[in-house]
C-alpha cells in the first residue's frame, strides 16, 4: 500500500526513537522506555508515525493526541518530507516495527537507503522480505546480544519452560518478570496454562487495555498466585516494600536473553531462575541478518542510541 501524506511541509526533518530534538515527522519502532527518550505527557512538538498499537499504548501511558498519531502497518508505505518510508513487523513486542527510508530530496542524499530495525527477532517470515533491504546505504542495527555466547531457543521453547519452573511452585506465590509492554506471549501462555489471570501492576495493566489483551491480567492480587513485575524489582525488591515478605517467600522465574551468562540465584533464601527467552536476535541470528543484507554501513542502534 502508497500513501501520500503530508502535515504542511514538504521537506523536513525526520528522526527516529528521539524525542529530544526538533524535527518534522518522528518515527517510533516500538513503546519501550529506552527507545521514547523526550518522550513526555503534553507532548505537542509534532507527528509521532508508529504503528496502531504503539499509537494506542502513547496515548494511554503519555496522553499524546490522537492528531499527533499517524499510523502505519507492516507493509505500507507513505511519502513524506521528501522520502518514501515503508514498515515492516519486527518481532518484538506487541506493535513493534522496522522501517525503511528511502531519500528522494535532491541533493548529495537522494537515492540514499537506511534501514532502522529497531528491536527485533528474526523469524521466518521475515527472512522473506529481508532482499528489500539488501545494499541500503546504513543500517541502524539492534546488536543487544552481538556475542557468540547468546544461543537462544525458540520463543515456544522458552514459554514452555517458564510453565514447567511455574509448576513446580505448586499453587504457591511465583512472580514473572516482564516489561510494561513486551514478553506478552509469556503473561497469555502462562495464563492460559493456568486459567488464571497474572497479577499486574497499574500502568502494566492500562498497557494490557490499549492492546486489548486485559482479560489476561489483572489488578487483584486475591484474583491468582501468580504476579509479573519488572526484573530489576524482583531481584532486588526494597524491605521496606508491602511486597518483600511475599516475593521473599515465592519462586521467581525470568525470561531474558541475559539467562545464557546467569545461573539460578539464592536471595535471602528464595530462588530466582532465568530461562532464555528473547524478544532480540541471538549472536547466531545477527549474523544471518548482516549477511543476508549486506549493508554498506553498519551503525549500533542498541538502546535506540
């Protein structure tokens, strides 16, 4: 699908994960915190082009207007600010793109091809359109796990030994840990599997409604035994938490690439096991990208610096 839009300019500005500086059109791959820097409540400065969940999550987390919120899916392609920009699904969180910006302004750039990946997982269905990237000038890449000791499992494989770690918790309190948005397939097959809904804090569960996946979770704990919070809070939660004594007390389990350099962990007497799920390319998976679209430049977009 071409679209021509335009927001009163021709030539412009276009930026990509920043929000910290003046520009025409932004470009957002996906509603994590790393890649939304100057992101702010009352935002006003301009158009914020993301896909319709991504949309949905920046309206319900940061009350951007719905006028500031142009859309576009996997697939499609708009014309704008003099180049063409075209999306791609990125397998990563739910509503996570890649983008493609082709120059078509005169001058030294146009022509000029940069692809912005974004966070991502390679997956079959992507290696199906990876020759539309083949030979762009730049490249801003995802390298989170750009080391050969980052083999991950399939996405399924994990999910199904976050289950088994769960059921050995035997009805007792167990925690997950997970991002306000991301690692949702983990929070549906574990809720699935144990046809209760996993406990959520408030803005993780408002990001729930936006993906109109809220029948998965809930804000009662008295409603289930299992709770998802961040990893960093289930590590290390604070004493003075009202949760400590039971987190202290329950079976914690976290997916995350990082589980290939971690071992299960004792803290003050409960036991924290990581399971190697990922939302990212492994080392193994990175290198077919590169080598498949052999792109003139290479440029580290981890973290969406």
């Amino acid at each position: 699908m071409f679209i021509v839009v335009r927001w009163g300019f021709f030539m412009g500005k276009i930026v990509v994960d920043r929000f910290n500086v003046k520009a025409s059109l932004y470009l957002l791959t996906h509603a994590h915190t790393d890649h939304m820097r100057g992101l702010r409540k009352g935002w006003s400065k301009g158009p914020i082009l993301c896909s319709e969940e991504t949309g949905r999550v920046i309206q319900a987390l940061y009350g951007v207007p719905k006028s500031l919120i142009p859309t576009i899916a996997p697939g499609e392609e708009i014309k704008v600010f003099g180049a063409v920009i075209k999306a791609y699904d990125a397998n990563h969180c739910p509503g996570a793109l890649m983008f493609k910006v082709e120059r078509e302004e005169e001058g030294d750039d146009k022509g000029k091809v940069e692809v912005y990946t974004g966070d991502f997982r390679l997956n079959d269905r992507m290696r199906g359109i990876l020759h539309e990237f083949e030979g762009a000038d730049v490249c801003y890449l995802d390298m989170t796990y750009n080391n050969p000791c980052f083999m991950f499992p399939p996405q399924s494989h994990a999910i199904q030994q976050v289950i088994e770690v769960l059921e050995t918790c035997e009805g007792k309190d167990s925690f997950v840990g997970i991002y306000n948005i991301g690692k949702n397939k983990v929070v549906k097959a574990v809720s699935k599997h144990f046809g209760v809904p996993v406990y959520v804090p408030e803005r993780t569960y408002r990001v729930y409604q936006a993906l109109d996946m809220g029948e998965i979770v809930t804000k009662n704990m008295e409603d289930t035994c299992i709770s998802a919070y961040s990893r960093g809070f289930l590590e290390k939660p604070k004493v003075d938490s009202p949760l400590f004594y039971k987190i202290s007390m329950g079976y914690t389990v976290i997916p995350t690439g990082w589980a290939c350099i971690m071992k299960p962990r004792n803290r003050r007497g409960r036991r924290i096991e990581y399971v190697a799920y990922s939302e990212h390319n492994d080392y193994y998976e990175l290198q077919e990208f590169i080598k498949t679209i052999k792109p003139k430049k290479i440029v580290n977009f981890h973290r969406g610096k």
